[in-house]
C-alpha cells in the first residue's frame, strides 16, 4: 500500500469568522488524497446559548457540559456547523460526509467519572475508542468525513469531547491502515494550510507526521500526553 | 436478487414526544433487513425558536425559511433530533447514520423559484435527486441511514425539503436497488409498528408496498400527487 491520509482540526478564528472558514474550505478542497475534516465551534455554541438564556459554567477554563449545553453543541456542532461545512465542501467536488461518533458509530467515548468536578457529559476516549472498520469503510467508499466533536457513550447518550483529542485519537488509530497520516492543526488565517510546517513527528507512528503550524500555546499539553499515551498503548 | 428495504417516515407525536419516539425506536430496532428512517421536528424547531426570538411565518400552513429558520432547522433536524435518534438507535445494534442530503450528496435539491410568494430557503426534490449510488454504498457496507428533512441545492446551501416527499422519492429511487420497498408513515402512538394496515399499493413501482398507518388526513393530496409524478416518471 502507499496509501496517504491527512487529518485536519481547525477551530479558533478559522471557525468562528464566516469569511475564514470560506477560504479554508476552499484551501482544504484543493487537497488531494483522503482527508478527515475535524471541528468544534465554542465561540458560535456560546452566543446561541446567550440567545437561549444557557448560561456557559466552566472549572479552571474547562466548560461543563450539563444537559442544555450538551442540547446547545448538539445543535451547533452537529448540525448548524457540520452541516454547513458538509455542504460547502459538496461544492467542491469533495464528497464530504458529517458525522458525530454516533453516527456509524465511529467513535465510543466513557462518560467522565465525577471525581472532585462533574464535567456533566464530557466523554473521553483513547486510541481504542475509534471504529477503524466502519470509518474505512466509508474512507474506502468515497466519503470523506467531516467529523464535529460529539461522540456517543454506546448507551443512547451524546457525550461532548475535546475536538484535538479526537483528532489525535483518529491518526493514532488510522496509522495502521494507511503508510502516511499527516496531523495538521488550524486555528489561524485562511491560507495556512499553503504555508505548513512540521514542529515534532511523532515517533511511535512509522511515518506519520504529527505538524502543528503556529502552535502558541494551542495545542495544550494535556492533548500532547494523551497523544504519547495513547501511541504508547 | 431478493432484497428488501423498509423506509419509514416518522412525524408528529412519535416525534414531538420524548416517550413515544422511545418507544418506537424500540419497534424500529426490531425490524429485520435494511432500513431508512425519516424524521422532521417541526414542534420541537418551534419551541426553541421561541427561547430564540425566531418568529415562525406561515403562508396558507406552510411554513417559509427565512435565513433564521433555515439555521433553526439546521440546528434542530440536522442536530439535536438527528443527533438522538442515531444514538439511540445505536443502542439497538442497528448501526445508524444521520445524514442530511447534503451528506455523501445523497439528496440534492432546487431551491424553490419564487413566485407569488418567496418561500426562502425551501427545497423541491423528485426521484432523480435522489443519488442511489451514495445511498446504496451506505446499506450495502452495513449502514443504516437516519435522514432528516434538509437537502442541499449544490451550491452550499442546506435546503428545508418536506419530509413526507423525502420519504416517498428515497422508495420510488430505490425501487429499481430492490425488490420489495416498503414505505411506512408513522405519526401516532408508540406500538403501531406493531399494527400496520396496508392502505394503498403504488402500482408504479413493481412489488413495493405503500403503508399508510392511521392514516387520518396525515397524509396530504400534494404528497400524494408527488409521489404519482415521481413514480410516473
């Protein structure tokens, strides 16, 4: 096989700023080869959350995702968002298909246990969490998954995760079936992706490329331990 | 071949109630063989359109999507209600796929032209939006689509499509995949998956069965006139 995947999260300003996202999307549909299109949306989940009166709790930075706000991402992540993505991408001859873990169950997470904080349904995941089979599959098929930052806990619930684990987990995970996984995370100005470059390849990954491009600060250590964890597993 | 595909349209109280879309999913999961579930959400949309500000406008009992709405049904079609169903039907060991017809273009639709009255972002489909092809890679990798009623005109924008049509061109399109579609409304109480009575056959697609359940004036003459053309066609 020589078979080559590109993952890529974006988030920050390339998400919240229409114009932004317009010219990333166009950038990301000049790609060639697979790609696995990965993204949250805060900043747009909170000002619709004003207007429905949710107020947004967080603890030490991290927000709580009760019931509402877990409805509140559900709409937003999975549907505003995703799907406006999906249906840009569509125009560019990109057969671009929207997805949380539910949906094909491509992505199983734990609801967090409540320890001194109840993150409410925050779920989190490992390299083990991903289904490979049912995301080559639609790989294989054609389809080129635009993946929001909800999974599910296998019970009938969503769960909200980390959208730079998620995009972590999926390399590690994918690294098996493909020669190449290139990781790129973007968060900045539109034309980034034109201007990429590498700032630490991971090791336990056989030549798959970990690129983060103007990582001040973004990418938290936190997302870098569970990506060393979950490689080392 | 001998393959059978069961597309069932679920609105009103299954849908509007957190109990009754419980319990039929729970008689959905018990179906054997493929499946496509079709779902709107129209009270639901309301409600929170309400907590937002967003006034509903009706011409002659049809609603038209403005800006605002077509972001609402987004939301709450393509998310939160989408999001659930799949989640839920994952449970079930039904692996569930929520798609809107901008995923994998599965359905495609023309932005209704303005006349008389400019019903917005409204999507008019017959049998040839339908894209057989993505659909039929989805079932025969073992998926099982949960569509909800937005389409997609090509050009980057999600479109509000009727569910009832959605469901009868999904059967007619298909009808040549298969060799039995069968097509269920369901609108009432939970349980009627259990008690269905066939109401009228299509005599335009060869051994497809059109089920109608309860079937009180659910069902309108310009779903039905539809699905005459489309099958004419």
């Amino acid at each position: 096989m020589n078979k080559e995947l590109t993952i890529v999260k974006i988030g920050g300003k390339v998400i919240d700023d229409e114009a932004s996202l317009e010219q990333f999307l166009i950038d990301y549909g000049s790609f060639h080869g697979q790609t696995i299109l990965v993204h949250g949306g805060g900043k747009i989940a909170s000002d619709i959350g004003e207007k429905m009166g949710i107020e947004p709790v967080y603890h030490e930075g991290r927000r709580i995702t009760d019931k509402a706000t877990l409805d509140l991402v559900t709409m937003v992540y999975g549907g505003l968002i995703n799907k406006k993505i999906v249906a840009t991408i569509q125009t560019l001859g990109i057969n671009a298909i929207g997805l949380t873990g539910a949906d094909g169950n491509v992505l199983k997470a734990n609801k967090r246990p409540v320890k001194e904080i109840d993150y409410g349904f925050a779920g989190d995941v490992s390299v083990d969490s991903v289904n490979t089979v049912a995301l080559n599959k639609l790989l294989n098929a054609g389809f080129s998954p635009v993946m929001c930052t909800l999974t599910h806990d296998g019970n009938g619930s969503i769960l909200n995760t980390n959208a730079d684990t998620i995009a972590s987990i999926l390399a590690a995970a994918l690294s098996k079936s493909y020669d190449v996984v290139e990781l790129v995370y973007c968060f900045e100005q539109p034309g980034v992706l034109e201007d990429l470059e590498s700032k630490k390849v991971i090791p336990h990954i056989e030549e798959a490329k970990y690129i983060t491009l103007k990582a001040q600060g973004e990418i938290n250590e936190g997302m870098l331990h569970i990506m060393d964890t979950a490689l080392d597993a």
